[in-house]
C-alpha cells in the first residue's frame, strides 16, 4: 500500500509542477507558449539514467563510467531546462513573471522525477501487475 500512496503523490506533484508551467504560458497577462518547449527536457531528463541502470548491472564498484556518463547528461539536461527560460526572458520572448512560474514548475518536476526514482528506483521487486 506505500507504493500506491507514493506514487499518488509524485502524481500530485506532477500535476502542481504542469500547473505552474501552463500558468506561465496561458495567463492573459503572459500570453507566450515558448516554455513549452521544456516538456522535451522533462521527457529527456530521466532517459540516460534509465539507460545506464539497465546496462550496468555491477553496483558493487565505488565508480562506474557509465553511471556518471549518465549523471553528468542528466545535469546537463537539468540546467538547461533551468537556463532556457532565463534566457527566453532576457531576450524579452517572454515576461519575467512567467519566468519565475516556469523556475517554479521546473523545481517541482525535477523533484518529482528525483523522487519517483528514490522511491521506485533501489527495488526491483514492484510491478505494475500488483
């Protein structure tokens, strides 16, 4: 029952974070789309990590290429879905207001996405068939 309990939260938490996204995008006062682009860093922020943990099976080692290959990407990704709205609102695309809502979503999610994978991502043995 605490698999169900958690994974009803993180979809709360989902849920707030897209709120926050639309709201810097659909309010009257705002009236730009140009942060949707970052629902592309959403989908591509866990993949590397995802990939790297189905590669590598040996978690006995204190360092692993691939595993910090796949962190560092992930960082990357991060920052970029940090720093594209920042960037949107220094070239005047969109207003600082939306700006602040879209750092707002962005925080959400990527909590989110950390806590779907501390919570679903040490134990193997959780199946959706449960």
């Amino acid at each position: 029952m605490a698999g169900i309990k958690a994974l009803v939260s993180l979809s709360f938490g989902g849920a707030i974070g897209l709120m926050f996204l639309m709201l810097g995008c659909a309010l009257p006062v705002y009236d730009k789309y140009w942060p949707l682009f970052l629902l592309f860093f959403y989908i591509l922020a866990p993949i590397p990590y995802c990939i790297s943990r189905r590669i590598v099976d040996d978690t006995d080692s204190a360092s692993n290429a691939c595993k910090e290959l796949a962190l560092f990407l992930t960082t990357g990704i991060v920052v970029s879905a940090f720093g594209l709205p920042i960037i949107f609102a220094r070239a005047d695309a969109i207003a600082w207001g939306a700006c602040a809502l879209v750092l707002t979503g962005n925080v959400v999610i990527f909590a989110t996405i950390l806590g779907f994978f501390l919570v679903f991502g040490t134990n193997d043995d959780f199946s959706w068939q449960q």
